[in-house]
C-alpha cells in the first residue's frame, strides 16, 4: 500500500486541478506516481521533464533503444511500476522484454543504464569511450539527465511505493503472457 494517497481532484485545490487537467490534454492519462505527484505541481512538473529529454533525444535515439535504457535503469533500480512500465511498451511493439536480441546500440544503452545505477561515480571508461563513438556531446548530456530523471522515478515510486497502475498489472514479471 502506498505512503501517500493520490490526488482527490474533486478536493484539490484549483492548482492542482489545473495541473491535472494540464497532463491529460498532453498524455491522455493519468498514472498512479502523476496523481500522488500532483500534491505538489512542481514535483509534477520537475518529473514530466522527463518527456522533455526524451523528445530531444527522439531524433538520435528511438523507441526501442529508449525502452530498453529505461528498462535497464528500472531494473538496477529494482522499481516494479517503472520495470512493468517499458515491459509494456515493448511488449505492445512486438517486442519479448525476457528474450530482447539486442542490437550494438541496444546493448550499449542497457550497460550505460545498468553502470549509472551501479555505480554512478563509476561509469567504466571503456563504457564510456563507446558512447563517445556513437554519439554527440549535446546527446550524452541529454541522455544522463534522462537516466537522472529515470532513476528519480524509479526512486519516488519505490520510496513511496505507488501502486502498480492496474492497466500494467498484465505485464509485469511472472504475469505470464499479455
């Protein structure tokens, strides 16, 4: 059982309710962490940025391989809303998250976000020069401050303990087929 409640919109103040009805006109939904999230709108807001690095990364970066970095990041993190989350997304684009055949950027991508939660002062070199290969400057600073966004949501949902939304429950781990 999560820590703190969800929003009650009927109740909250108009603030909140605008921030809400802010985030359905963007995404269409409302998730669990959004709605426990939107006691404060700034944390909101802070967390949505997410969305912001993501479409900087879109022309460089795509679905798949941001799926899988994600992914990477919530299981190091050990984050089951986070895990179930981009099991779904993969899942719904054809893709097996337990039988993934990973390309050379894939591969890439899901060792960078294992190493930043392992060991975030310890990043491998090695790791490192292969991502300097591959991508741009603007890119790798774009693609950290995503991994640090990711890694806090995997962190709030965690600590909080939000409840599993229960559109993703028949994707999680174990669920069996979706």
């Amino acid at each position: 059982m999560s820590h703190l409640p969800q929003i009650d919109y009927d109740t909250a103040s108009q603030e909140v309710r605008a921030a809400h009805d802010e985030e359905i006109r963007l995404r269409g939904r409302m998730t669990n962490m959004k709605r426990t999230l939107l006691h404060s709108p700034v944390a909101h807001r802070i967390y949505a940025e997410w969305f912001a690095l993501r479409a900087e990364l879109d022309s460089v970066i795509s679905d798949r391989e941001i799926w899988i970095f994600s992914h990477a990041i919530s299981k190091a993190a050990k984050s089951k809303i986070a895990i179930t989350f981009f099991r779904r997304a993969l899942i719904n684009k054809g893709f097996d998250p337990d039988a993934l055949e990973l390309s050379e950027a894939d591969a890439l991508l899901n060792a960078f976000g294992r190493a930043v939660v392992a060991d975030s002062n310890a990043v491998p070199a090695e790791l490192w020069a292969r991502l300097k290969e591959r991508y741009e400057t603007k890119t790798l600073v774009d693609l950290v401050a995503f991994a640090g966004i990711m890694l806090a949501t995997a962190v709030f949902n965690n600590v909080v303990e939000v409840e599993v939304d229960p559109e993703l429950e028949a994707f999680a781990e174990g669920a069996g087929p979706a």
